[in-house]
C-alpha cells in the first residue's frame, strides 16, 4: 500500500470513527439515555467531530496538526452555535446537539465520498491533503 493509499485510508477510517460517535451521541440524546457513556460520547464529540468534519472537507488546513486543527475548530463552532441561539432566544441545547450531529455526519460523508471518487477516477487525492509527518513537508 502506497502512503497516499495509507494516508486515505487512515482518513477514512478516522471519519467512519467520527460518524459512529455523532450516531452514537444522537441516539443518545434521542432515548434519554443517563448514563457514563452518554457523557463519555458526548465529550469525545464536543472536542472532536465537527472540527474533524471541517478539516476532512478542508484539505489545505489538514496539512498541518490535523489533531489540533480539529479540536480547535470543534470548541470554536460549538460555541459560536450555542452563543448565536442563546442571543436569539431559541435555547435548545439538545435540539442543537442533534442539529450538529447530523451536519456533522452529513460533513464527514460528503469528505468520505469525495475521497472515494478520487480513488476511483484513478487519481490520488491531492497532495496537499498530506499530513506532516515528515521532516521536509515540515519546512514547507
């Protein structure tokens, strides 16, 4: 397997990951459910997921601290979301939550098949979606 093949692979397995989170904090949400796990998920999202939604469909921001772009981008957005609907009067919080689980999910399927028609028309998905992880794409 090539590191272009590796690294979409590895890409699209983080945001089958993200996917099954925002499902998993949505159903949760959805059933009432109290529990360690809802918190677990629910922090996981809230630090992760939408960020990483943002950064899979954003390849120029990917190349660098795909990890950190995601949590900062995560924190920025939900809090910006929940500032907007408490000025508007419409404070939600669950309904919001349900609202970015399913952008989210529909941000990372949209990257996820994107990613997919690249592999099968034959080209490589572009090289400024590489990660730095070495030494000379640091110096770029």
């Amino acid at each position: 397997m090539t590191t272009n093949a590796a690294q979409t692979m590895r890409d699209n397995v983080i945001d089958m990951g993200c996917v099954a989170v925002a499902v998993a904090v949505a159903v949760a949400v959805a059933t009432g459910e109290r529990s360690a796990f809802r918190a677990v998920v629910g922090v996981v999202f809230a630090l992760y997921v939408p960020g990483r939604s943002v950064v899979s469909n954003w390849p120029r921001l990917a190349a660098r601290s795909n990890v950190a772009a995601s949590v900062l981008i995560s924190l920025s957005i939900l809090t910006l979301l929940a500032t907007v609907t408490l000025w508007a009067g419409y404070w939600h919080p669950l309904g919001l939550l349900q609202f970015e689980c399913g952008a989210s999910g529909v941000a990372l399927f949209a990257a996820l098949l994107r990613r997919r028609r690249a592999v099968q028309a034959g080209a490589s998905v572009p090289a400024e979606t590489e990660r730095a992880t070495e030494l000379h794409d640091l110096d770029s």
